[in-house]
C-alpha cells in the first residue's frame, strides 16, 4: 500500500496533488458517476451488445474502450483533492473485465481499489458496481436487490447494488448504487418502471432501519428521475433537508435535491438525475458518521463539457453523439460527497 501511494504521488506530481485515503481526520468521500456505455469490445452471446462491436455502426473497438477507460480513470483521480475518493459508485459498466481494466491498467490502477458490482438480467448487459478503498472501508458484505419487472410487461433491468462496509470509526456504512430505468419513450409510458424499482430500493432501506440500532445509509446512482418525481420524492420519501425543521434518524433526505445546474443536460435544460441520498443520522451532530447538506455537490471540470452547437452553452462532452463516435468522456456529471467521521 505505501509504494501503491507513492506512485500516485509520482503520477500526479505535476498537478501538485497528493493522494492519500481517509483517516479519521480526513473527509470521507464518495463519488458517483454514470460513465456512459463502458463496454468492452467482445460480443457476450447471452446479452444484446451488438452495438458495442468493431463490426457494429458504432465501430467501437479496443483502442476507443482503452481511450475511454483512461479518461474514466482521469475524472476520478481530478475529483480527489488530497485524497482519492474513498467510494466511487459507477453506472453503465458491462462486466467484470471492464472493471479489472479500470483497476489494474489504467492511470487508476496505483489507487490500489478493490470493486463489487452486479450481474443482473438487463438484456443489454450493463450493471452498476462499487470501486472501495479498503484501507478506510472494509468490506462485510454485498448483495444484489433485483426489480422484477415482468408483471408490468417490461424488459428485466438492473439490480440495485447493497454493499456493506465498516468504516475507521467502527460504525457500518450501508452503500446502495442503483440505475433506475430509462426514461426512453414518454415519461408517462416508462414512470411506473422506476416507480417499481424505487419501492425495491425503499423496501431494501427499510429492512436496514429495521436491523441496525444506528443505520448510516447513502443511495446514489443515476435515478432518470428529478429530486421532485414521484419515485423519489413520494416512494422513497426522499426530500432536501433545508425543507425540514429536524431530521429523523430513519427518514431519508437528498442532498442533491435544489442544487444549481444538473448532471445530464437534455434539449437545452439541465436536470439532476444522479442523486445522493442519505438518511437522517449522518445529517446529525452527535453521529460520529456525518455530513451536511453543503458538502453534496455536482463535480464540473472544464475538460468534461463542450459548447451545445445547437441549444447555447454547455454540455456534457459525451463518448458518442447518436451512433457517432465523439470521442469524450460521457454524457453525465460525477457527483461528490463528503462525510466526516470521527475515532472509534
């Protein structure tokens, strides 16, 4: 670990940035990032990936998939300040070899991560997975939380990722990472998909709160839902503390919920669809795991946006416009929190 660490501070020298994991004294970070369609370049017969070949329309091949998994890598290691976030939740990774290339060759592999991820039924292979440190999270378990579906006559879709860990306070941290189904189609037709999977997700919260004499919970992921819609705001019960007089330790609140800008930009307006959601006693002062609505915020580097030709402004700098390769790093913003925690 010390010569892993050591490298990343020769890696990054010329940004004059060190990075270290959290110790007690040091924030707790966590990220989120919806990395736009990371697949490799090899066709899996149990899943539709057909569009992510060298012989598809796309034309996507190995050295576009090793060009996209190092700028990945780069957004991490541009968000980590003094330290490397200690939890990075990514949306939209195909398989565990994706993740086995971001870990050990990329510019993230002396971060020294270790990951969970999911293996779910979504019938285009991509799932959503958890980078840990495991020197300030120390891995107990994980679990996928499936969302059936079928009795709404809907193509199967991704699990929700739980993972649990023990941070260096000695309290247990419970992570859900979850990508909501899309909003393809009319917002009308494909609500009710999202709305199922929000009521698993609660369910999956509820079960915790039921179990742990102090539950610490965070929901991040893509939710192709706005902090006011239905599935967040009335089915997880999911609202911004700066609307509340107190916090309940076993409520949960968004802290991205009334933010300036957005993570995904759609015809011109901004939205924030990639959320992080924490319940009530990491917003409290006596908690020795904790946080504040202040320190959720939308990570905007300049090198992630371009100039929208069409509608003015900014946009994200995506992988591909339509079926054409456009050579960014993708259509979503990173997310970022942080939480202090104190000695055990």
């Amino acid at each position: 670990m010390k010569n892993s660490l050591k490298r990343i501070a020769v890696l990054l020298a010329a940004t004059g940035t060190l990075l270290f994991p959290a110790t007690a004294q040091q924030p707790f970070r966590v990220m989120e990032y919806n990395v736009e369609n990371l697949f490799d370049c090899r066709h899996d017969s149990l899943k539709n990936d057909k569009e992510f070949l060298p012989t598809s329309v796309r034309g996507w091949n190995y050295p576009r998939f090793s060009e996209k998994v190092n700028k990945i890598a780069k957004v991490i290691l541009a968000a980590s300040g003094e330290q490397v976030p200690d939890l990075v939740a990514l949306c939209e990774v195909e398989n565990d070899y994706c993740m086995q290339t971001l870990t050990r060759y990329s510019p993230l592999k002396d971060a020294a991560y270790k990951y969970v991820m999911t293996d779910s039924p979504d019938e285009r292979g991509i799932d959503v997975a958890l980078l840990y440190q495991p020197a300030t999270f120390r891995l107990l378990g994980a679990q996928s939380v499936g969302v059936p579906l079928e009795h709404l006559g809907h193509r199967p879709t991704r699990d929700i990722l739980h993972v649990t860990g023990r941070v260096v306070s000695g309290d247990t941290l419970d992570v859900f990472v979850c990508h909501f189904p899309s909003r393809s189609g009319r917002e009308r037709h494909s609500e009710p998909y999202r709305l199922a999977a929000a009521s698993c997700l609660r369910k999956a919260a509820d079960s915790i709160f039921s179990t742990r004499q102090y539950p610490h919970i965070i929901i991040t992921g893509d939710f192709n839902d706005y902090p006011s819609s239905c599935s967040v705001r009335e089915v997880l019960d999911a609202s911004s503390p700066l609307q509340k007089k107190e916090v309940n330790p076993v409520s949960l609140y968004n802290l991205t919920a009334g933010k300036s800008g957005g993570t995904y930009r759609y015809k011109g307006e901004w939205n924030i669809l990639d959320q992080m959601i924490v319940n009530g006693r990491l917003l409290m002062n006596a908690s020795r795991v904790r946080t504040t609505y202040e320190k959720a915020r939308i990570v905007v580097f300049p090198f992630l946006l371009e100039e929208d030709d069409r509608y003015g402004g900014d946009t994200p700098f995506r992988t591909y416009k339509g079926m054409r390769y456009h050579g960014g790093y993708s259509d979503h913003l990173p997310i970022l929190l942080e939480l202090e925690i104190g000695s055990e």
